[in-house]
C-alpha cells in the first residue's frame, strides 16, 4: 500500500468487508490540494483492486472540517493553465469517486464547503455529524462549482431549491439538509462514525453483484428515458440472476443460514 500523505486508508473493518479513507490534513481544514487530488485517484484505483471490499465509508480527520474545498491557499497566484491543470486532476478523482464499482457512503464530521460539498454529492449515501454545515459558495468567489455540483444537487433535492442554493451561495445546517434531502441521516458528533459504519456494515452483507448492478442500474438509468432505463435494469438483473451467488442465495434462503457470497 502506498504512503499516502494527505489521506488515510483505515482498514480496521476489513472483515466486515467495509473500508475507511480519510481526508487528512485537519490543519488546513481537509481542503483539497493537488497532493490530495492526485492520492484520492491513486487510492480509490487501490480499492477497486480489494476483492473483500463491499462498501467504502468516506470521512475525514478531526472533528471541524469534512473538507472546506479547494485549498485557496495553494491556488494564489496561479496561472489560467495552471488552474486547469489542477482542476483536471480534480475532475478525475471526483469521477474515481462517482463511478466507483461499490457503494461509497460519506460520514461528514463538519464544514463540507464547496468542492467539499460536492464530494459528498458524489457519494451515495450521505449522513453527517449535527454541527456539520455546508454550501457551495463559488458564486461568491466569482466561479460556479466545477466538479459536479450544478449537476449533483439538482439530482438530489428539487431544482427550485437546488437553483436558490447554488444562487445564494450560503450554508446550511445538518438537520436543513436533511430535511432538503441532501443527507440521509444525522448523528452527533460522537455517533457520527460508528452509526455510519453501522449502516455501511448492514450494506455490505449483502450480495456484491447486487449491490454493483444497483448502484449501475440508478446512475446509469437515470440518465435517459423510463423504457431505456428498465432496459438497463432487465440487463443487471440477469447478470445477477445468472451469477452463483443468486444460486447460493436461494439456498442459503431455503436451508435458513447466511449465504456465502463469492461475487461471481
């Protein structure tokens, strides 16, 4: 495994097939530099490499910042080809990050600001901390955001609300973004980890090729048109229907213990 300096790969959980990757640079708020960008692809290519891993849990260091976007710091005095290049690495990890084979579930342990907040949003289950707080600011910063967040947002709540977030540039409160419909759940600050790893080890019991054809299944399908899309999920569906692991299934269902899933 590589010596990853702005990330962590926690693999405490492997046995219950659940993976852990932290941001981690809690001095600078966990904001996402290009060291960091270029790990995020390094890393997430490594996982897809683990044949034990079922879902990946996403968090990061301490407890104030889950990632406050962009290190601004870093991008002072840049060139536009500069920025471009930055960016380019950027838009590949968040790609890494949306197309990545498995359930990803972000824990959010504080500010998700900006391409913070986008990166939860590219995550598929997000739940967070209760003094977590989040917003796309760019349009306060004179750019619009530019790894998904356009895109992302309007998929997840109302476009009415996503437009008036995006317009605003404001944050919100936990318990507001779950009551918009951009987190899936709350904790505090303490619950927050476990009870995510709680849900992400319930998930990852299930059958991979399941959960691989349903995360396709959605994305993929909700991208075009009702019939194309039930196209797409007949195809999945025998693909899993075809597999060993719907035999050993039905087995196990019959015979009234658990099923050993061997992803094929």
């Amino acid at each position: 495994m590589a010596d990853w300096q702005t990330i962590l790969l926690n693999e405490e959980y492997v046995s219950e097939n659940v993976y852990i990757l932290q941001l981690n640079r809690p001095d600078a708020m966990n904001s996402l530099n290009t060291l960091m960008g270029i790990e995020l692809i390094e890393c997430l290519k490594f996982l897809q490499t683990k044949p034990d891993l079922r879902v990946l849990v996403l968090t990061a260091s301490g407890e104030k910042s889950f990632c406050a976007g962009a290190d601004l710091k870093e991008r002072k005095g840049m060139t536009n080809e500069q920025w471009k290049q930055q960016h380019d690495i950027f838009e590949d990890a968040y790609g890494q990050l949306r197309n990545f084979p498995y359930p990803v579930i972000a824990a959010v342990n504080g500010f998700a600001l900006g391409g913070g907040m986008e990166m939860l949003l590219s995550c598929d289950l997000r739940y967070a901390a209760d003094h977590a707080k989040m917003g796309l600011p760019e349009v306060t910063l004179g750019i619009i955001p530019g790894v998904g967040g356009t895109q992302l947002l309007p998929r997840a709540i109302p476009v009415g609300l996503a437009k008036e977030f995006l317009f605003r540039g404001n944050q919100i409160t936990a318990d507001k973004a779950l009551e918009a419909g951009i987190l899936n759940g709350v904790f505090t600050k303490e619950e927050l980890l476990q009870g995510t790893l709680e849900i992400a080890k319930e998930i990852a019991k299930n059958a991979p090729l399941s959960l691989k054809s349903i995360k396709k299944s959605i994305n993929t399908g909700l991208e075009t048109d009702l019939n194309t899309a039930l196209v797409i999920e007949l195809d999945q569906y025998y693909k899993c229907a075809n597999s060993e692991d719907r035999q050993e299934g039905v087995l196990a269902f019959n015979e009234k213990r658990k099923p050993q899933w061997q992803g094929k």
